[in-house]
C-alpha cells in the first residue's frame, strides 16, 4: 500500500527537512502552505519519492489566495521543476485546467484531476457522474473527497472504488471528517492507488498521520 505524505513546509528549508525525515514512495506538496512559494527544483530535488504538486485555492480548502491565473502559473512552475504529478482542481476555469494538463503532458508529468465535497457525500450515481467527467478530461489519477456525515458515506465511497476499478480506471477516493477516517484506512483495498496522510499536523479534516497509517496496515491484512 501506499501512502502520500503531505508536505506543508513555510519554508524551502523546512520542506527540504520534511522530506528528509520522512519515508513513503509518494509526498505532496502544498504550494499554497508555504510562506512564499519559491525554489520548487530544490525541494523536489531533495527526495527520490514521486512528487504531487497541489496549490489549493481558499474556495477548494486550501490557503492560496492570489489570482487564479497566478495559481495555474505556479503549478506550471512546479512541472518545470520536476514534480512527477500536479493536481488540478476539476472546477477549475477549463482553458486554465487545459493549460495546467496540456503542459503537464508535454513534459511527462502525470495530472491528477480532484473534486472536493466539504458539505456532504453525494449518492453513488452522481459520483460516478464526476468520476466520468475526470475520467473524459483526460485524467491519470482522479481524486473525489467528500465529508462523511454517517456510515453509510463510507459505504458510498467504498463502492464508488469498486465501481472505479471496475473500469479500470486510478481512483483515489476517501471521506474527510471523524465518520470518514475509516475511508483513508480501507480505501486501497477497493483499488484506491494511494492514500494521503499528514507528517505531523493533519492538512484536512479527519487525516491520519503516517506513522499511524503505516501501524495500522502492518497491524493488519491491509499491510
């Protein structure tokens, strides 16, 4: 199984020492932490783990707050640096999530297309609905997060997987929230190909550290 750990450094130093210390096949790092979005080739220079470069807006849950036009430019930097994924959000502005992919693309970097719920958990069919939509984008990996409000948002997440690896297609899917922590643990058994977990401080709702991630995989058949 794999895990992603999210990298959210305020500094080219502390996201360098972050990377040194931890240990996963995959890390994210979130632009839109940093204090000053800057030396992105010395960052991704310092870890042989697969880099996804995320820089969220404050209307997708993250910290960005300049012109979206002045996100996509970063992003684009982060591809000339060397990340092997970037993540684009699928609301993006098209000709702007177009731009992201197209040059992702050019330069043999993988997109993922995400989709965020902070209110809810959609019923199956209309996550499938987005799950498509990413899918005909031209996405290499989705993501669809969405919030748990009872079990049965977990069971919603677990079968939209199935449906996913049903057609063969990389779905990374979980539910954010208390309810949805099980979702982050038993998602790769339904085919998600990895999983997100923090280092120290979780970056979202309901996020598990890596260290407890790993415990609780090895602790299991999931391991």
């Amino acid at each position: 199984m794999k895990i992603c750990a999210c990298i959210s450094g305020k500094t080219v130093e502390r996201c360098i020492d972050i990377l040194e210390s931890v240990d996963t096949e995959m890390v994210e790092h979130r632009m839109d932490l940093m204090g000053s979005i800057e030396g992105l080739a010395e960052i991704y220079g310092s870890t042989d783990a697969d880099v996804i470069a995320t820089n969220r807006s404050e209307d997708e849950g993250g910290a960005f707050t300049g012109t979206e036009e002045e996100r996509i430019g970063y992003l684009l930097e982060a591809v000339d640096a060397g990340c092997d994924f970037v993540d684009i959000e699928m609301d993006t502005e098209e000709d702007l999530r177009e731009k992201v992919m197209e040059y992702a693309k050019d330069n043999g970097c993988s997109v993922i297309i995400s989709k965020h719920n902070f209110d809810g958990t959609p019923i199956l069919n209309d996550l499938i609905e987005i799950m498509e939509e990413q899918m005909n984008m031209g996405a290499d990996i989705g993501k669809i997060v969405t919030y748990a409000k009872d079990p049965h948002d977990c069971h919603t997440i677990f079968d939209l997987l199935i449906h996913a690896d049903e057609v063969g297609f990389d779905l990374v899917a979980f539910a954010m929230g208390e309810l949805g922590r099980k979702t982050r643990v038993i998602a790769p058994m339904y085919g998600a190909p990895f999983m997100y977990a923090c280092i120290h401080e979780p970056v979202a709702d309901g996020q598990l550290d890596v260290d407890t991630l790993k415990d609780i995989w090895e602790g299991t058949e999931i391991g």
